[in-house]
C-alpha cells in the first residue's frame, strides 16, 4: 500500500502550534523575573522555526498528494484545506520574524512588550493550526479522502466510495 507522506508530516506544526504558547509564556516569565539570562528566549525562536519550516513541508508534501485525492474530494474542500495551511505558514513566518524581537532589543521594557506580543501571536497561530487540522479532518472523515491511497492493488486505482454515516447501517 502507498501511503502518503503529507499525513506523517502534518503533526508536527500541529503540536508545535500547541507546544509555543506554553513555550513563550514559561519563558517570558522566567526571564522578565531573571530566573534564566534572556538568550534563553532564543527557543522560543528554534521552535518557531520548526513550526514554519514543518509547515512548509507539509504544504508541499499536500500538494503533492492533491493529484491523488482530487478525483474524490469536493474541489472547495481541498482548496480551503490548502488556504488555511498557507494562512498558517504564513502567520508563523510573520511570527518567526516577531519572536527575533525580544533577542535584539536592547531595552528590557521592549523586549518585555516584544515577548509578550510574541505569545499572543502563539495563541494566533495555534487558532489557525486548528482551522487547519478541522478541515484536514473533513476531507478523511467527512469526504473520504484516504480512499485515495486505500485502494486494493490491480484494482486499477479506483478507490472504495466513501461510507456514510454509522446511522446509515441501522
């Protein structure tokens, strides 16, 4: 069986989506109470950098995947699937840029202001990160797109049609 790459990659910005607000927040406060020397702030960039950079990977691993699952799903489901990964790509880019902030400023209060202004993006993208999983969701659940690389050998690539609802066995 072949299966895609785009579902092993996707997790990872998922949770690392999830993963920086906790990240951000435990760090800003550590160091605006000096608990640890504001260089520590330097992983909030790294994961920053791993959400955008797993992120591209995942667009681009989609696309690649879209060929496959295009004759099965609605085109607006996979296109709003699609947008709201770039949207997600794209604010975490922006992101990436904002948490350099809190490494370059010199003044404590604006790197405080910088920081802060760099947990509620966090929040941000984690809410697109969501937006993102929901409508990858429909497209498995909803519209059956694993049918795509579910099909049996030799059957000439026609996948199952998707099932309906577990009322419908009734």
């Amino acid at each position: 069986m072949d299966l895609p790459l785009h579902p092993k990659i996707v997790h990872l910005p998922i949770a690392l989506a999830v993963l920086l607000p906790l990240l951000s927040s435990g760090l800003l406060l550590a160091v605006w109470r000096n608990w640890l020397p504001q260089r520590a702030w330097a992983l909030v960039v790294v994961g920053q950098l791993l959400l955008v950079g797993s992120g591209v990977l995942a667009l681009r691993s989609g696309e690649s995947d879209e060929d496959r699952v295009e004759r099965l799903v609605p085109e607006a489901a996979l296109e709003a699937h699609e947008e709201a990964g770039e949207r997600f790509v794209w604010a975490g880019g922006t992101l990436l840029v904002l948490s350099l902030l809190p490494l370059l400023l010199r003044s404590p209060r604006a790197r405080l202001a910088a920081g802060a202004a760099t947990f509620a993006g966090t929040l941000a993208v984690l809410g697109l990160g969501y937006q993102v999983g929901q409508k990858g969701g429909e497209l498995v659940y909803r519209h059956g797109a694993a049918a795509a690389f579910t099909a049996p050998a030799g059957s000439g690539g026609a996948a199952p049609a998707p099932r309906g609802d577990a009322d419908d066995d009734r």
